[in-house]
C-alpha cells in the first residue's frame, strides 16, 4: 500500500502550512504521510518545533535539488505537556536601563491562552486604566510595588498572585527595584472583518 502524499508545490504559499498541519492533525498515532515541496521546508519545521515539540517525527526521504520529500509522523494522541522557560532566571536577569514591557512571551500558535512576563522599570507607573473584557491573573517574580484599586491599594511583592477581573480599574506603580510579574488570560480572538447587511 502506498504511502499517503500531500503535494504542496502547487498550493498558494499562504495555503500550504495552514493544509500541511490539517494533514498532521488527522493523523493517528503512528501514522504518517509524505510531503512533497520544491524546497527544503525548514521554516515548516520550526513551527512543528514551537507548536509540537516532540509529537512528530520527521525523516527526509529525497533531499532535491527540486524535489524534496519528507515523511511526517505523528508520534502522540494530543500536545504534550512542556517546559516553556525559567521565569525566576527571566525575572532575576539584568535588564537593560531602557528594558520595559514584556520580556517573554508564549509562542504557540494555536494555543488558548496568552501568558507574557512583563517588566517595568524602577519607579515606572502605568496610569489608572480600565482593563480588557477578559479575567487577568497576574504572578509577581521579582521587585515591588503597588496596585491601585478604585477603592484600595495592593502590595505586590514576589510570591503575590492577583485576580484582575474583567474591566477592572488599576493604577500600577513600580518600586525603587522594578517589578517583573507573570500575566495569564485566555487568548483574545483575532480580528474578524463581517460582511456589511444588506439593506431590504
């Protein structure tokens, strides 16, 4: 029995990966196909690496010069749990004078969530603000300072967790050693264009 082919050389480029990683999420455990381009897809390869570290395996089978086939194997039922970085080494690093914002970030594609771990400067503030139509939590990893509340003020020092419920006012301020501190919510959805109604 032949081995399943996608062969991509005639796709559009902004098609070919969205097609390739439908082809790989159909896969069962073990199975695999056999992409066919007209070059060495190592940007392809990069991403399997960011959004499916260690659920795929990927052999060469004809290396060009104008033809390139590779077998693509699924080697895991679902994405695998994994260490993203050391946020006590991110958070305890010297930070250049002008370093500010975030300092890391989730990578993943098609993850659901976004996490970013943010970097103020000493004595920085970020100006009272409503906060997004989401639920915030935040993780303090090194420095202090303090929240501002419509009502109160809050500590924040490394080890505090904070709730920031959804459109919540808050004021922050850096203290005279900055402050770094883990932000996670779900991953706000991408900008849709919608057809204008038509009039009847």
């Amino acid at each position: 029995m032949l081995e399943p082919q996608l062969d991509v050389r005639a796709i559009r480029k902004p098609d070919k990966h969205p097609r390739i990683f439908e082809r790989f999420d159909a896969l069962g455990v073990g199975e695999s196909f056999v992409l066919i381009n007209n070059h060495d897809p190592k940007h392809l390869r990069d991403e399997f690496e960011i959004d499916h570290p260690g659920e795929f395996g990927w052999e060469y089978m004809q290396r060009g010069p104008e033809r390139w086939e590779i077998r693509i194997t699924r080697l895991a039922s679902a994405p695998l749990p994994q260490i993203l970085c050391d946020a006590w080494d991110i958070a305890s690093g010297q930070f250049g004078p002008d370093a500010s914002g975030a300092v890391w970030k989730l990578q993943q594609s098609r993850r659901h969530l976004d996490a970013n771990i943010i970097h103020l400067q000493p004595g920085s503030r970020i100006e009272a603000h409503a906060g997004p139509d989401l639920d915030v939590l935040w993780h303090i990893l090194h420095g202090y300072g303090q929240l501002m509340t419509e009502v109160s003020t809050l500590a924040l020092r490394p080890g505090k967790m904070l709730w920031l419920p959804r459109r919540s006012r808050r004021e922050i301020e850096a203290g005279d050693e900055g402050l770094t501190y883990l932000t996670v919510h779900s991953r706000r959805p991408g900008i849709t264009i919608q057809p204008v109604p038509q009039r009847t």
